[in-house]
C-alpha cells in the first residue's frame, strides 16, 4: 500500500474517480473516490459540471467535446497557458477536514514554486478537478473516511 502520512495522520490516495447521479429531483451529483486501501470515498451536490468533467475529462482535456457553449472549468481544461502552470505548481490535494457543523468538507491544495510551498484550503470539487487536469494525485486522510463510514 502507497501511504503519505501527514500531521493528521495516515493519507489514502484515490486510485480510481467516477462521478454520477444520486438522485435526479432534487439533482445531486456526485464524485466518487476510489482508495488505495478498496475504500469509497462520496462528495455529494457536487457542481455539475466537475461530475460531467470526472466522467468524460480525457474527452474534454483531448478536445473532443463540442459545446455551443462552454463553462468555466472546460475552459480552463482546454487552455494550454493555464493548464500548463496547474501543472507546474501544482503537488497534490489532500481532503482532510470536516465541519460538523455545516457537514462540509474541505480539501487542501498544495502548490509549489522552487522551494516554497502553499497550501490552500479548497472545495473538495474544486480541488479534484485542478489535480485532475494537472495530472496529480488525490489523498483522504484515513480520519476524514472513518468520519463519513460512521
């Protein structure tokens, strides 16, 4: 098993993404992550259009999906200049939190540039979809699962 460990302890790397529909009224779609250790991790009321990107992205980042129009994130897939510094700076994203409160998740991204780092707290979506592009890879911390399996 390939573990990144981390303060918060043990990270799981999704090996595997699928998206799909919950339920079609009211709409949640849906991201689900795949883990190293055969665990399933779900985001619901994802955008949309992350959960289209999750299951036709080779489509969208080759060029072969023709829309009249086109929304953000197929865009920013589709543009070299940008997609080029994701990936540059771009390490590796890490869901590792959890409001109770809210019942939110929050995922970090971690961006490098020469020898300094920056993290940032994003929506896990969000996040997915920038690893996605870039080419990265996704972690769980092990707490943040046993959190969604009870």
């Amino acid at each position: 098993m390939n573990e990144t460990t981390q303060k918060n302890g043990k990270l799981l790397k999704a090996v595997e993404m699928d998206a799909y529909i919950a339920s079609k009224d009211p709409l949640i779609p849906v991201i689900l992550l795949i883990l190293e250790n055969g665990d399933e991790f779900e985001l619901y009321n994802v955008p949309l259009e992350i959960a289209r990107f999750v299951i036709n992205g080779s489509s969208i980042l080759n060029g072969n999906e023709k829309k009249e129009r086109i929304d953000i994130f197929s865009f920013i897939a589709m543009h070299e200049d940008i997609l080029n510094l994701i990936k540059d700076d771009l390490e590796k994203v890490v869901i590792d939190e959890y409001d109770p409160t809210t019942m939110l998740y929050t995922a970090k991204v971690y961006f490098r540039k020469g020898k300094t780092m920056l993290v940032r707290r994003f929506i896990p979506s969000h996040a997915i979809f920038l690893a996605m592009i870039a080419g990265k890879d996704v972690y769980v911390s092990e707490r943040i699962l046993n959190i969604q399996k009870n």
